[in-house]
C-alpha cells in the first residue's frame, strides 16, 4: 500500500495540459459563436463559407466530403446561404451532373470580414510573444492535433 507521501500531489502535467486545451476550446468556441451570430450566421454556415474562402469554388458533393457532413446537410446549409445571397450555385463546367459552389461577392465580402476579425484576434494575442516562442507554440499545437486525428480519424480536429 502506498503512502501518502508517494502519491502525487495534484493531476500530471500532462493533464493540466489537457484541461487548459478544453478550456481553450470552450472561449475561442464561444467567441466564434458570437462572432458568426453577430454577422446573423451560424457556425456551419460559417464554416461552409470559410471552406469556399479557402478552397475556391467545388461542388456541393466536394463540400460535404470537406465539410465531413451529408450531402443533404449541405444542401440545407446552401439554401440558407444562397438565399442571403453569399453564395452562388451554378452548373458545373464539365460535369452536368454537378452542381458548382462558389462565394458570391456578399458571400466574399463577408468571409473577408471574418479573415479580418480573425488576423485582429491573432496580433492581440501574440503580438508581444517572442517569434521563437510563437514558433514552438505553433509547433506543439500542430502536434497536439495530429495526435487527436491519429485517435478519432473520423473527428473534424
């Protein structure tokens, strides 16, 4: 039986670690929350503009797999977006059986805002740090998060 004197005296640091992630994820998914609201969107519409911001225009099968979501789900999702008119389905060049997807130019403006709002957040929040250290930070995320796909592959992480 061990004593109390070799028992440890709080959690691992590696799961103090854990708890300021999840603690991480709770405020930036708040603010995201906000944010996305504010411009009278939802965090799946968001992100459906934010994948055509990013990626350019794709098909509306190509944005599901992307998306990791229905085909249907997205049809749901660009009903709502083209109707507030931030994006634009057209048929698809070479495929007569697709549908193209691409960002209006509301739809542009809007995500433009976004990337904004997102690089503001950025330099208040590391501006002061040490180029190095925002280095090793960047790296570790990246590894944390390989880590998370490498143990839920089906996850959106």
């Amino acid at each position: 039986m061990k004593s109390l004197h070799d028992m440890p005296e709080g959690p691992a640091p590696a799961s103090v670690s854990l708890d300021r992630l999840f603690e991480l994820s709770e405020v930036l998914g708040a603010m995201m929350q906000r944010g996305v609201a504010e411009r009278g969107l939802t965090t799946a519409r968001a992100g459906v503009l934010w994948a055509l911001f990013h990626e350019g225009p794709m098909t509306q099968r190509a944005l599901a797999g992307r998306l990791r979501v229905t085909p249907r789900n997205v049809t749901g999702l660009l009903d709502a977006l083209q109707e507030d008119g931030l994006v634009v389905r057209e048929a698809h060049p070479s495929d007569r059986r697709a549908t193209l997807v691409s960002l209006s130019g509301d739809g542009r403006a809007l995500t433009a805002e976004l990337r904004s709002g997102r690089d503001d957040l950025a330099a208040a929040l590391f501006a002061d740090m040490p180029p190095g250290q925002l280095d090793a930070f960047t790296t570790s995320l990246a590894q944390v998060i390989d880590r998370l796909k490498a143990v839920d592959p089906t996850g959106r992480a």
